[in-house]
C-alpha cells in the first residue's frame, strides 16, 4: 500500500467516525416535484409540499387535528368492529387482514366519528382513513357514518365528512354493497332536517363511496389534484376504447365540469368550513 492510500484510508475512517447520526423519518420526499422535505416543516404545514402544494395523504388524528378545535373533539361508537361473516380468503383470511390493519393504523376501522367543535361551531364528523384497507367501506364503516347522520338529526349539528376511499369492501360481499343505500337513506333523512352535509372528498374518492355518501353532500369541497371517480381511468379506457382527457378524474378536471362545487387548499379548509356552517345552519349552536 502506497503512503497516498494509506492517509486516503485513515481520512474515510475519520470521516466515518465524525458522521452524525440522523434519526430515521427526519426528511421525506415529495411524491409529486421530488423535493426532500423535512419532516417537522412538512407537519407544521399541514402536510403540503412547501415546494409545489401537493397534498400528502394524512391519518384520521391529524386530520382532526387540523380542522377541529383543541381538545373539542369526543369519539363516537367505538365499539364497533368488524366479523368475517363469509369466512373470506383470498391470498390471506380476512381475520389476518384485519388484524394487520388495525395494527398497521392503531385504529379498529376504516373510519372514526365523533361531535367535535370548529371555530365554536358544533359539528358531528367522520375521517375515513385510506391507511386501513384502502379506507374501504364494510358494514362497520357503514354503520358507524349511519349513525353519526342520524345523531345530525337529533343534535342538527352540521355534518362533515371526509372521504379518502377505495370504495365498497369486497371482502364482505353483498354486506358492504348494502352500506351504499344504507348511508344514502339515512342522508336523505339529513336532509328533510334541513341540516347542511359538507362532504369532503380526498385522494382518492373512488368506487362504492364516491357512488353514495360522498357525492350525495349539500356541498362537495375537494383537496388539490384528488382523484375522485367511480371506476379507475384504466377500466374506462379499456370498456370504451378511448383516450381519456388529460388529469380526467381530478379535482380540477370535476370542478371545471360541475360535479363539484369548491377546491380548498388545506391551509384554507378550516376557515372555509367554519364560514360554510355559520352561513347554511339554521340550527347552529356555538360556545
């Protein structure tokens, strides 16, 4: 060995004595532009890309975190869980994969619910969570929304819901086909109260719950480039053997169009929300 690779070996042991040790998590990257984010700015922004706006997806605790008032927030109907009543298997029981699931998210389902506050304003609001099998809607998703619509109609406090879904849970079968007009009969309940329904609709808003509850709001806000659809681009292409518009299925592309009525950046939605309640709850009970 040479005296220069000796002092080049002694200098890479020195720098790798001296290299500090990062904690994990500390930086992400953007799913959109590429840009490394660190982790605590990227928090206090309320999960958006500092850099180009793209909308991380977030959990049901820090969406309520977000938009509701401090420690205004109460849980709903915590009991309920979920049965394999068909005994499913495809590559793994159903039983495993909820198990994992609520392991994965420390949630028992898709979906919490609960009365909170925002801004005063007395709210009842469900968050799917799209970490817990896609946010898929089962008959515990199901029943746990049909009773916080009808706790809106005994309380008439305004409903908000935010979906983030892959639509029906294909691992209950016809049961959580049946949450579709299950959800959509007790929100036409809601309605002849006369107490406003805000559906919010994340990335995504697909299948059987945008073909029910979410799309059957007093008014619908979307998140910045959240997919909303019923059947994937891919499906569509393929059934009907075209090319689809280019960002089809986005919320931009459905705004243009009229299925929806507002896209809010999430730094606004707060605000936004507080406005809207104050504005279309005749029954609007504030502290």
């Amino acid at each position: 060995m040479s005296i220069l690779d000796w002092f080049a070996k002694q200098e890479k042991k020195q720098a790798k004595a001296n290299k500090l040790n990062i904690p994990g998590n500390l930086w992400i990257k953007c799913k959109k532009c590429g840009e490394s984010i660190f982790t605590k700015d990227l928090e206090l922004n309320n999960h958006v890309c500092p850099h180009c706006n793209y909308h991380f997806r977030v959990t049901p605790e820090q969406r309520i975190k977000q938009i509701c008032d401090a420690n205004s927030f109460k849980e709903l109907y915590t009991n309920i869980e979920a049965t394999d009543t068909l005994n499913f298997q495809d590559t793994e029981p159903y039983k495993i994969r909820l198990k994992k699931a609520q392991k994965k998210t420390k949630n028992i389902e898709a979906v919490i619910v609960g009365e909170a506050k925002i801004k005063g304003n007395a709210i009842n609001i469900g968050v799917l969570n799209f970490g817990f099998l896609g946010g898929s809607m089962g008959s515990v998703v199901g029943e746990k929304l049909t009773r916080l619509i009808e706790l809106a109609c005994k309380n008439k406090n305004s409903l908000i819901i935010f979906s983030s879904s892959g639509g029906a849970r294909m691992q209950e079968g016809i049961l959580s086909l049946m949450q579709m007009a299950k959800t959509s009969a007790a929100l036409n309940k809601l309605s002849e109260e006369h107490v406003p329904y805000i559906s919010i609709l994340c990335d995504p808003t697909t299948g059987g719950t945008s073909a029910s509850f979410a799309m059957l709001g007093d008014i619908h806000i979307a998140e910045p480039e959240a997919l909303i659809s019923f059947a994937g681009p891919r499906v569509i292409e393929q059934t009907i053997k075209e090319k689809l518009p280019k960002e089809f299925q986005k919320s931009e592309f459905l705004l243009k169009h009229g299925q929806i009525d507002m896209i809010i950046h999430r730094k606004e939605l707060r605000d936004t929300l507080s406005e809207l309640i104050s504005i279309l709850n005749p029954h609007q009970q504030k502290s």
